[in-house]
C-alpha cells in the first residue's frame, strides 16, 4: 500500500481538526516536536504516519486517539440505532 493511501485518513482528519479548533499547522508540528516540513511530510503522504507520531500529534491536538480515528463519532452512531 503506497504511504499516501496509509496516511491519507489519518492526515485528513488531522487537518480538520487543525481548522476545527482554529490552529495553524506550524503551532501544531511544533507543539507535537516536529519541524514544518517534517509534519507537513507526514500529512501529505511523503513520510509514514506511525503510532508513536499518532501520539504525538494527539497531545498537541488535545484530542484522544479514539476522537483522531472518529471512534467516538462511530460509537454513538452505532449505540444509537439500538
């Protein structure tokens, strides 16, 4: 599976929130201990997103894995049409 097919989830929804929360994606490579164009690799698919990198942008996201992979969103759908 070529990286930006791995990537492309992951980096989307990084990037929505990133504009959600009205954040800029420099303030976010930093906070997460990245250089700009090392985030900016990740998000467009020149470099693997791994779980470790995951993590990282998480903290500096205030967010939780489950809400990065939209679990959470998938979760309420799924236990509100029981």
């Amino acid at each position: 599976m070529p990286i930006p097919e791995f990537n492309a989830p992951v980096a989307e929804r990084v990037q929505q929130i990133i504009h959600d929360k009205g954040m800029k994606q420099l303030a976010i490579a930093q906070k997460a201990g990245y250089s700009e164009g090392a985030f900016s690799a990740m998000l467009t698919g020149r470099r693997v997103i791994k779980a470790q990198d995951v993590e990282r942008i998480c903290r500096a996201l205030d967010v939780t894995p489950n809400e990065l992979f939209c679990f959470e969103n998938e979760l309420a759908r799924t236990e509100g049409s029981k």
